[in-house]
C-alpha cells in the first residue's frame, strides 16, 4: 500500500499514525512561526504607537492622519511662498541689471540723455 504525502488533505483517504503525527507537527510549527511573529508584530507597533505619542502627542490614526495633512498644507503653503519670494528677487535682480545696461549705455554718449 502506497503512503500518501503528509500534506495530502483531510478526505482524500485515511492516513497513518505517522502521517497524521507529522500533519500535527507541521501546523504547530506554522503555528508557533504565526504566533512569533504577531508577537514582533504587536511588538513593533507599540514602538511605533509610543514613538507617535512622543513625537505627535497621538497614536490616533485619524488624528494622525489630520496631522500629517495639515503638515502638507504648511509645506505646500511654505513652498509657494519661497517661490514667491524667489520670483521677486529675480524680478529685482532683473530690473538693476536694466538699469546698470541702461547707465552703462547712457555713459557711453556722454552721459546725455537720451531723446
């Protein structure tokens, strides 16, 4: 009689002591992999929650989350501004050098003004 795989399904015949002691071994070993790792997972997410307290004030999500928006709104408000300013500056920056080619052209007939 051939013996069927340990993983071979429930119905698909009856297994041997063995087979099902083996199936027993392997269920317990995901079990044990499964429980190890909602440990370190739960674990983690503790630090992550305390590190949220202590940097935000809240491991809340949604308060979190609002956080996180209202920074992007700051940011994106900041960013425009220094653009804004940067626009300026280059528009200043512009308007002198206009005016030195302008004096710098003017010196060259005398200092006259132009007609």
């Amino acid at each position: 009689m051939a013996k069927t795989d340990a993983r071979t399904p429930p119905n698909a015949g009856q297994q041997t002591i063995e087979q099902l002691q083996q199936r027993y071994h392997e269920l317990n070993r995901k079990k044990i992999q499964a429980e190890t790792q909602r440990d370190s997972a739960t674990t983690r997410l503790d630090e992550l929650k305390a590190q949220a307290r202590e940097k935000y004030g809240t491991d809340d999500v949604a308060k979190l989350q609002e956080k996180l928006a209202g920074i992007i709104n700051e940011n994106a408000r900041k960013r425009a501004k220094y653009q804004e300013d940067l626009d300026k500056i280059e528009k200043g920056l512009a308007e002198v050098e206009g005016k030195f080619s302008e004096a710098a052209s003017g010196a060259g007939d005398g200092g006259q003004p132009r007609k």
